[in-house]
C-alpha cells in the first residue's frame, strides 16, 4: 500500500470510527488507488448505508465496493411470552 492509500484509509477507518450506526471493528477497509472496497459485517442495513456514506466522504475516494454483510438479530415477537 503507497502512502496515499494509507491516508485514505486512515481517514475511512477514522470516519467508521466516529459513526454512532457503525462498529468499525467488524468492517475491513482495503484501499487500492481511489477505490475502497469494505468487507465485514454491520448490524442493519442503516449501518451498511453509513459505512458506505462514511468512505464515499472521504475527498481522495473515487469509488467503493460495499460488500458488508448484514446481520440484523431477528426481533423478538413480543407475543412468544405470552403464556
């Protein structure tokens, strides 16, 4: 990874970082020029959007590959208590 890259991807993991919606420790950033392509996991699909949000901030990101997987607890029906 060159410099440039590096600061890229300093600045995304920074902006993941400061996301209430994502945790930035379940999601890899890879830089190669000005694409970022992110692999990992979020918890809804809100979070995958701000991720994406996040690095397509960044000034020097051209493109990005959003290849996050989601997954959301199922909810709990609140009827399953009921005896």
């Amino acid at each position: 990874m060159i410099k440039g890259e590096e600061k890229i991807k300093k600045a995304i993991v920074e902006a993941l970082c400061d996301d209430p919606d994502v945790d930035a420790a379940k999601i890899s950033v890879r830089v190669d020029g000005s694409l970022v392509t992110l692999t990992g996991t979020v918890d809804s699909v809100k979070a995958r959007q701000s991720a994406f949000d996040a690095a397509s901030s960044i000034f020097e990101t051209v493109e990005v590959k959003n290849f996050l997987v989601v997954n959301e607890k199922p909810k709990e029906d609140p009827r399953a208590h009921i005896s």
